[in-house]
C-alpha cells in the first residue's frame, strides 16, 4: 500500500497510551455507534488550514465535476457558510476570528461519513450505505428522488441535481473509496492540502491524535473533537483554536445516532399491524353484540356462570 | 353557480370553463416539469428541498383524506349506522385524496418512474419513509375496493358487487390499521430533522400530533365536503324535511366529534411544548406564529364546535370545520415548510408554477368527483340497494 507520505497517521504507537491519559469515563463515552474498528477519518485541524482551496480543485478534478464559477483560488465571502454543490464536494468557507481582529479561520467542508449516516436512515430505498473502509456511498441506479437525505442530512451536505431532468442525482463526497480501496491511496483532497491540515488514517487512531493534541496547554485547542459524537459520531474530526460556534459548526446536534429517533415509532409499526385488527375486530364484534341488545361481554370472573345460561357469545 | 349542471347548459357553465383553463395551464406545466426538470419549475434547493408539493399536495392531501377511514372505521367496525349515508362520499373523497397524492408524489419526486422501487425489493429497512411507501400504497388499493361497490352498481355488474360488498369489514380493518400507521408516521418522517424543524413543532409527539389532527381533518372534510354537495347537488339528494333534518343531525354529530378530537388534539400539542419545556419560544415571533396555529385554527374552531353543537347552529359548524381544514394545512406546511426552514438563510416561496401545478392537480381532483357523483350512486343510494 503506498499511502502519501505526508498526510497518513502512523498511528499504532499512539494506541495504548491514551486510553490511560483520559481516563475511563471519557473513553466510554467516546462514541455509541458499533462501527468497524477498522474504518478510517480524516482529522482537520483548522488552525493550520491557509485558505488556499486547493482541496476543492483536486477534489473536483478526481471526480470529473463540471468547473464552478468562480475559480478555485478566489477568496470565500467572509463568514457566509458555504454548501458543498454539484461541482464541489467541499468548500472551503472563510470565518473572521472572533479574537484576533483582522484573522481569519478557514473551514473545509464536505460530507462527514457518519458512522451511522442519517442519510442512510432517511433513505426508503436503501441507496446509502456505509462501506468497512467507512466511506458512506450512494447508488444512483436505485434513488428515486425523494430528497428525504437532502432535508434530513444534519451536516446540510447532499446536492440534489434539480436541473436535470431525466436523471437526477444525489451528489456528495464519497471518500475517495476507489482511491481508498483499490489503490491504496488517501482522498484526493488530503493529499492536495499543502499545509498538512488534514490526517487521513484509522479514525480510532485520529481520536487519539487529536487528543493528544488537546491536551497540550500551551496549544490552546478549543476541548472539543467536532465529529467524535455528534450525530452519532463522524468519520471526519475537526479540532480547533477557535470555538466551533463562530465557524458555521451546526452545534444543535444530537449526540446520538439520528436512527435512534425514529426507532421507536418504526418498531411500533409491527405491533399495530398485529394488534390494531384483532383489537378492531374485538371492537366490532362488541358493537354488534350491543345493537343486538345482548349482554355486554361477561367479566372473566363471571364467564362459567354465563356459559350455564348459553347467552353471551356466539358471533 | 353551477346549481344546474347537467341537462341543457352542458358545456359551457362557469365551472367548466374556469376548470378547463386551470387544467390547460396545468398540463402546460406538467410538460415543464417532466421535460425540463424539478429545477424548471421549481424554487427548490439544497436547502429548501422540500416544497409545496410535499408540504400541500401530499402531506395537506393524505391528512384531509382521512374521512374515509374515519367514517368506514365509525359505521362499519364501531356499527353506527346513522352516519350510513355518509360512507361513500368519505371514501370517494379518501379514493380521489389518495389518488392525486400519488399524482403530487409523481410530479414531486426526482425520477418518478421509480416510484414502485420500496415496493419492489429496494429496502431501506429502517426508513420512516418506506413504511409510508408501502402503507399508502396498500391503502390507496384497499380504498379503490372500498369505493368499487358503487361504480359496480352503476355498471350494473351484480356479482362482482356483491364479493366486493363482502369485504366492508375485513377493508374497513384494513383501512384503519394501514390509516392510523401512516398518517402518524407522515409526522415520524420529521423526528429525524430536529435541528432543521422548529422546536415548537418538532416534538417527539409529532407522530401523535399528526394522527390525530389527521382525524380532526377528516371530520372537517366530511362536514365541509357535506355542505358544498348539497349545495352543487341538489338534485342528488332528498329534500323532504325529514331528510334535511337527518343530514342537518348528522352536521352537528360529526361536529361533537371533531371538537372532542381537536381537544384532545390541543392537548397534546401543549403537552408537546409543555415536554420539552419550551414555554419561553413562545414570546419569540415564530412563537407567535405557533400561537396563531395553535389558538386560531386549533382552540378557536374547537369551541366554534362545541357551541355550534351546543346551540344546534349548523351554520357554526361549518364555519369550524372550515377553520379546521384552513388549520391543519397551515399546520402540514409548518411541519414542511415553513417552520421546517426557519432557520435557512434564503427562505423558500413556491414558485408560480408550483402553485399552478398543485391548483390543476386539486382541480382534476374535483372534477372527477363531479363526474362520478353525477353518475354512480353515491349521495343517494342505488334503487336496486336500497340501505336497511
Ligand atoms: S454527513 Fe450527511 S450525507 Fe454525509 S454521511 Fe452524514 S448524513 Fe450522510
Ligand atoms: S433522494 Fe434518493 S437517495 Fe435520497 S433519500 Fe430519496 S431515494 Fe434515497
């Protein structure tokens, strides 16, 4: 496998130290979703990215995408959050650092292959599917454009082709998995940032670097991994020296699997398909009993003396 | 307006003309849209992917189609036999609801041709929206049955009408369980966005807010739709005293009912609010707008019930169930829309055209309920089966 020498974690050493470090408490409630150990993330640190948008280039150019309008070294509006598209599967938006007049933070964007996506959960045809690798991909041969990802995705990530006509897709980042897979490669995006603001490797890895990285006082890393469980947890990470609530992080989310929602009311569906007939049926037959002027059903206790009498069931 | 229809003025009475001009800049639209794309007709975008189609034509449509189970679930299991004569304008207007929510769904969904996809194997296992798929799916057959005895009858084909009359029960069973699964779950279909859904809407009630606003809906339909046929059909109904005072009776039943389930609706609704705590939202502006909703459309039209009930004021509750309906479309395109992109940057407003399109479609609607009406023994029964 050769994996670009800039940009992969040679993560192993870093395994059983932080553990210890944090503490149990902290380990425990790392993340909730049962994903494959093996899967890999990409870690952004933000305040190492320049801005340069060189990512959106070599990203649009792996995937064979139409060029965007505005050329890729053209600065982003400042502070206007922007949404991955047709052209681009991530952008780099462009944040003034609410502490130091004059700087700025700059935010890659793109899908957060959430290790339960809550496309996936949203999708009634099961287009979206998370690979061991940890890429969550689409299957355009089977989307039948509803748009429920698009409107339920918490990260606002998928593009929705409305302009076609006879063959929309949903279009999103897809990890590179065929970069991944076959050819042992990191995203095409990683290994275009000249600034080694992203680390591509096992995301159990990443979590450790990024610890470590906070725990270092004289940093002054924001205590927050982004993506470690929100939603459940992502497969991309983001640390920052600057809080996540000034860059256009949506920061109302779930800390849980969005599945976990829906679970409830979906788990209750087989359950009103077995009782609601035979309850309705019960209804219907009490009804009828009572326009025949019949005796309401007698109480359990009382049946055997109504059995005697032959009255009080029947139809 | 069109009080006569029929015999002599044929063709060109008002309704007709107005509807034929709706429905030709309808079908100029529908050749817009499935040649050019949603993006052509359409205000939608990546952050407002959900329009009115969804918000209106389908949400709107499946929660005011909800008579039909409400009424069959009424006569038929719970054997209330005086709103008899109600059945088969509720499950027509169920039939024709469920139909031209299909035919929103096909105009809103990007490749409509594979519609049939959850249907045939493609499984999304855990989505809200495949159980919806195939519920509606299965409803909209079970209210096609329910509705077959009466186009039979005006076949004249006795047989088969008389198997078909034989599953009332078993279809009406049906029809409640399948019902009650996807009119709660329209609303489970927004447990999934709670940062995007305003908090006062998004509730983990929402499934229960949806069901039974679905029945309120229903009531109010029956009522409304009650109203406007004896008013364009007359000659489709009795008018001998005894009758008009049975379906003025009948008004005012279905107008108790509706209040117990709006108040039972407003219930939960506080409960929704009162659950998450979120009694501060409600000085903010969209708590006004949520008040309005809630107080305008949902507590006044249940008072306007109960005293129209009370006062044995028809005229009330027509009135009411009007607000009513006006109450919960407001509520379908809050849940979707509205109060679903409140927090967007760049609010969505539909474009003329989509507005065209979900006029056309109600409009066919319409005008295939008229023509069946005329036609096959629904607001009056056939000679041939006279009702016990
Ligand atoms: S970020 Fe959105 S599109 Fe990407 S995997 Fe998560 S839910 Fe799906
Ligand atoms: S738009 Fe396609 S991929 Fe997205 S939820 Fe609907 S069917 Fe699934």
């Amino acid at each position: 496998m050769t994996i670009s020498r800039r940009s992969l974690l040679k993560g192993a050493g870093l395994t059983g130290g932080a553990s210890l470090l944090l503490g149990p408490s902290r380990v425990a409630s790392a993340f909730t979703a049962p994903a494959a150990p093996d899967a890999y993330g990409v870690l952004v640190d933000l305040s190492v990215c320049e801005g340069c948008h060189a990512c959106e280039e070599a990203c649009n150019e792996q995937n064979g995408l139409p060029k965007p309008e505005a050329p890729f070294d053209a600065e982003a509006p400042l502070g206007v959050k922007r949404r991955p598209g047709g052209s681009t599967f991530t952008v780099v938006s462009t944040y003034p650092d609410p502490a130091h007049r004059g700087e700025v933070v700059n935010v890659k964007t793109q899908c957060m292959h959430c290790l339960e996506p809550t496309c996936a959960s949203a999708c009634p045809v099961g287009a979206f599917t998370r690979t061991p690798e940890g890429a969550v991909v689409y299957d355009e041969t089977i989307c039948m454009g509803c748009r429920y990802c698009v409107a339920a995705c918490p990260f606002g990530v998928p593009h929705y082709e409305f302009e076609s006509a006879f063959s929309p897709r949903v279009q999103k980042c897809v990890l590179c998995l065929s970069r991944i897979r076959e050819d042992g490669l990191v995203p095409a995006c990683v290994d275009a940032c000249p600034a080694e603001a992203t680390t591509f490797g096992k995301r159990a890895d990443l979590i450790k670097l990024a610890r470590r990285k906070l725990l270092d006082p004289d940093e002054g890393y924001v205590d927050h991994i982004y993506g470690e469980r929100e939603a459940g947890g992502t497969s991309w990470l983001y640390i920052s020296k600057v809080p996540f609530e000034a860059l256009g992080f949506p920061m109302n989310l779930e800390m849980q699997p969005y599945i976990n929602l829906t679970k409830g009311a979906v788990k209750a569906v087989p359950l009103v398909l077995v009782l609601g007939p035979a309850f309705l049926m019960g209804m219907n037959a009490l009804a009828k009993r009572i326009e025949e002027g019949e005796p309401a059903p007698v109480p359990v206790a009382a049946h055997h003396d109504a059995k005697n009498g032959g009255s009080g069931h029947g139809r | 307006m069109v009080a006569n229809v029929g015999r002599l003025r044929r063709h060109l009475t008002p309704f007709n003309i107005i509807a034929g001009l709706i429905l030709a800049v309808g079908l100029v639209l529908t050749v817009l849209r499935f040649g050019f794309g949603l993006g052509a007709v359409t205000n939608l975008d990546d952050a407002n992917p959900w329009g009115l189609w969804i918000g209106f034509d389908i949400l709107c449509g499946v929660a005011l189609a909800a008579g039909g189970f409400t009424i069959a679930t009424t006569v038929h299991i719970f054997r209330v036999k005086r709103f008899e004569a109600i059945v088969r304008p509720a499950v027509l207007t169920g039939f024709l609801g469920y139909l031209f929510v299909t035919v929103g769904l096909l105009f809103d969904l990007g490749r409509p041709w594979r519609v049939v996809n959850p249907i045939i194997g493609h499984v999304g296992p855990s989505s809200v929206m495949f159980e919806v798929g195939w519920c509606v799916f299965l409803y909209l057959l079970v209210l096609f049955l329910e509705f077959s005895p009466a186009a039979l009858e005006w076949l004249g084909w006795k047989r088969v009408r008389g198997w078909a009359v034989k599953l009332t029960i078993v279809l009406s069973v049906a029809g409640m369980v399948l019902s009650t699964l996807h009119q709660s779950s329209l609303g489970s279909l927004f447990l999934l966005t709670p940062g995007r859904l305003h908090p006062l809407w998004y509730s983990p009630y929402v499934p229960v807010f949806f069901f039974v606003s679905a029945i309120a809906a229903g009531l109010a339909m029956v009522i409304f739709e009650g109203w406007l046929t004896h008013r364009f059909f007359p000659d489709k109904i009795a008018h001998d005293a005894a009758s008009r005072a049975h379906f003025d009776s009948l008004t005012l039943g279905l107008g108790k009912a509706a209040a117990v389930v709006l108040f039972a609706y407003f219930g939960v609704k506080v409960l929704g609010v009162a659950g998450d705590n979120h009694w501060a939202l409600l000085a903010s502006p969209w708590g006004m707008w949520f008040l309005v909703e809630l107080i305008g459309f949902v507590a006044l039209p249940c008072a306007l019930f109960t005293w129209g009930y009370r006062n044995q004021s028809v005229k009330a509750v027509r009135i009411a169930a009007v607000l009513t309906v006006l109450g919960i479309v407001l509520n379908r395109l809050n849940v979707s829309v509205i109060a679903f992109g409140w927090s967007a940057a760049d609010p969505y407003v539909p474009s003329w055209m989509e507005i065209g399109t979900s006029i056309a479609i109600v409009t066919t609607g319409v005008v295939i309920f008229r023509w069946i009406v005329q036609r096959m023994p629904i607001l009056t029964p056939h000679p041939d089966y006279p009702r016990h």
